[in-house]
C-alpha cells in the first residue's frame, strides 16, 4: 500500500470510530466528511440540545503536500499520538492548526 493511501486509511478508520460514539446530549448526529479527491476529512456535529441548534466541525484532517494536517480539532483526544501509534510518522504529520512559528517546537513537522 502506498504512503497516501495508507494515510487515507487511517484517518478514515480513526474518524469512523469516533463519529460512531452517540452524544450524550440532545437529539446531535455525528457526520464523517471524506472527500478522497481532495483529501479533507471531518467529523461534523448537526441536530439539537434543549431547542437550539446544535452545528460545528469537531475535527478537521488533511492531506497535503504527503503530510497529514491537523487543521482542526476541539476534542480531548490526542489525534496525533493516534495517527503515530497507527504507523503515521512524525514528520510526516503537521500541526495546523499551531502557529507556523510554533510549530519548530513540537515533535511534529513544520510544514
């Protein structure tokens, strides 16, 4: 399997499993958003909690230039340790949604 493909692959799987867990609030559906031609990926939130609207990206991934980016995420889950342990290296995955001057202080790629 080549780099891309195998990237695909586990961003998929690793949006898949937490789209399937069933928010404890209101009547919310959790949406996977994966557009393969264009290598963005999200989990996005939509219905309602107590008659408001319930609406937002939670996590936001892509693919660029061979290298994941995390665009976006507002959830305690450390997506970039789970892309590490499933065979993602750290050079090869960039913290986008840091400060480009930041981010030659993480473990991750600037770029």
């Amino acid at each position: 399997m080549d780099k891309i493909k195998k990237y695909r692959t586990v961003i998929q799987k690793i949006l898949s499993e937490y789209a399937s867990y069933k928010s404890p609030y209101g009547d919310v559906e959790n949406q996977t958003i994966f557009d393969r031609e264009h290598d963005h990926y999200q989990i996005v939130h939509l219905g309602w909690e107590n008659n408001k609207r319930v609406y937002g990206c939670s996590i936001h991934l892509d693919i660029k230039n061979d290298k994941v980016w995390i665009q976006h995420n507002t959830t305690d889950i450390d997506i970039a340790q789970e892309l590490v342990e499933l065979g993602i290296p750290r050079e090869d995955i960039v913290l986008g949604f840091q400060s480009p001057l930041l981010r030659q202080y993480t473990e991750y790629a600037v770029s």
